[in-house]
C-alpha cells in the first residue's frame, strides 16, 4: 500500500482536509496522515465541516506533530504551507518530499477561536470550500499522473515486435515527463517539447495540438502549443474533398498514421515554408468529457513511423486528457 503523509503548521486545516481528501479520492488505497510543525491540537470545526457535508468521515482525523510520526515510514510527504516548507523541506520518513503551497483559509478572518464545539458560520464554511475543492484538484492530479505513468509502463513492456532497446527508452522517458507535466497542470503547453526532445533522435521534428474551432463543414484548427519551426495555421476544413491527414483523424475520431505523407490524400505540407522536410506524420482526436473531438495533436517525422509508435502516443495522449481537453484551457 502506497503512503503519504501532509504537513502544514498547525496540522488543524489544509493538511486536515488533504489526509481526508487524499484517502477518499483514493478508496482507501493509500496508508494517509498528516502532522504539523506546530499542532493547534484539534482539527478546525470548518474543515471537519466541509469535509462531513462531501460524506467524507472525520472521526479518525487529529491534530498532531511530526514528532508523533518520527521513525515512520512513507513513499511521499508533501509540505502545504510555506513555513512547515521552511521548518521541514525533508521529512525524514520519507522517500521523497514536495512542496504543494495553499493558502491559509484561517487567516480570511479577523478573529478565529479554535475550539471544539464551536459554531460554523456560512462565511468560514465558503472559505474552507474553497480550500477542499482546491486541494482535492491538486490530489487529482497527483493521482492521475502516477496511473499515467504505470499504464505507460505496462503497454511500453509489453509492445509487440522486436522494438530497439533505445526507442523503449526513449518512451519510458516521455512518459515519465508527461506524468510529471500532468501532476503540475502543465501537459499541454509542456508536452510537445517534451516530446521534441525525447524523440528527436527519431526523426520527430514537429509536434503540436490544434484546437478544432468553428462548425461543420467550415471547421478550422488553430495551433495552441507547439515545439518545431512555424508551420500552417489555421488548417481549414474543405467543404468537398479531403482536408488532410489532422481532419481525417477529427472525422474518423481515431488515431491515423500517413508512412508516406506524399501518398495522402489531401495532405496539408508545410514544409516549404518551415523547413521541415516530413516523410511521414501521425495525427490523434483529443475528446472532451462528451466525447466530442475538440483538438488534436499532429506529428511531422523525417523519418519512417514505427506501428508501435501509435501504440504509445495513443495511451499518451488519452491519458493526459483525463485531466480535461485542451479547450478548457484557452
């Protein structure tokens, strides 16, 4: 069982509501606690109360030091405020610290009394809601990139055919940086340079998400995020005949790889203008929560693409977009 221990100051408010949240999102899959630097001695009525009203249990949550935890071991401890960050940047019992800060919702009042049984108003429940939902996200997103990276792992060791032991690597290492991208909310303006420079060996030259915009049958593709010289943009969408290979992926909904771009119907080159000189390409349908196609990310490749190459960036990128499409975020 994988574990995790949160500190704050007072171990009374954020790192109360993280240990609860982290242990919910994760149906009591992790060993979870929290301490503080300074323990106030009790949970905040608050918290306890945002928390009970999202049917999450409370009874077993305390306020405690990191004294209390010494000589235990976690795989993950993760500071919450910047001064339990300043008093313990290390915590000694585990594998690896972080640092996720998140405002003090104590301090939105002008008088706080900390006492059990005390009476919660509306203003102090607003605020703490405010903190919960902030930091299940942020729990969310933790979450989502470790199963990311151990679904990568699983398909890259599992791949059919006698794949190089390099191109093997260079996945896993893809992998591992677009977990890390999806565990700050960053993906899909980081992504396509990790993806650059991981495979550039390859012959992966160009990379990027266009957002699809507009209505059928004049839809076009505007370019988000990029990593490679300019190239086309916007893509539009023919009205009769083919649009290329990135419409042809939004109309058939899957991934699509062209070995020979020349030989596609209706291929969109750029490569006269940027420089690039593609001899093959790759393009995959981003969905949204509805499964409509709002995106897609598109390959330009020097170099002839493996099958297995589909493989990969097809779990990649449906991964990353179970934290949200790209739309949501322009």
């Amino acid at each position: 069982m994988p574990s995790v221990v949160i500190i704050c100051t007072g171990n009374s408010s954020r790192s109360i509501l993280a240990e609860a949240l982290w242990r919910e999102e994760t149906d009591g899959r992790w060993r979870c606690a929290s301490a503080g630097t300074q323990p106030a001695g009790s949970p905040h009525p608050a918290a306890l109360a945002v928390l009970e009203e999202e049917g999450i249990a409370v009874d077993s949550l305390r306020s405690q030091s990191i004294e209390d935890l010494a000589g235990e071991k976690f795989d993950l401890a993760v500071t919450v405020c910047d001064e339990a960050h300043q008093q313990c940047p290390v915590f000694p019992g585990a594998s690896r610290t972080v640092h996720w800060p998140f405002p003090d919702p104590v301090k939105h009042f002008d008088s706080v009394k900390h006492l059990d049984g005390l009476e919660v108003d509306q203003q102090q429940c607003d605020v703490f809601r405010v903190a919960r939902d902030s930091i299940r996200k942020r729990i969310q997103h933790h979450i989502r990139s470790l199963d990311l990276l151990e679904r990568m792992e699983l398909i890259i060791e599992q791949l059919p055919g006698d794949v190089p032991q390099q191109r093997c690597v260079a996945y896993l290492e893809m992998a591992r940086r677009a977990a890390t991208a999806l565990d700050e909310g960053t993906h899909w303006d980081l992504t396509p340079n990790i993806i650059a420079e991981v495979m550039e060996p390859f012959g992966w030259d160009w990379n990027g998400f266009y957002l699809l915009r507009g209505q059928i049958p004049r839809r076009r593709l505007e370019l988000a995020s990029a990593a490679g010289p300019p190239v086309c943009t916007p893509i539009e969408e023919q009205a009769h005949g083919r649009s290329g290979l990135c419409f042809d992926a939004v109309q058939q909904g899957s991934i699509l790889v062209a070995a020979d771009v020349k030989n596609w119907p209706g291929y969109v080159s750029c490569d006269g203008e940027s420089g690039l000189s593609t001899v093959a390409g790759m393009a995959r349908p981003i969905m949204d929560a509805t499964g409509e196609v709002v995106a897609v990310w598109d390959l330009d490749s020097s170099q002839q693409i493996c099958a297995v190459d589909a493989l990969v960036m097809d779990a990649l990128i449906e991964g990353l977009s179970s934290a949200g499409s790209p739309g949501r975020y322009r």
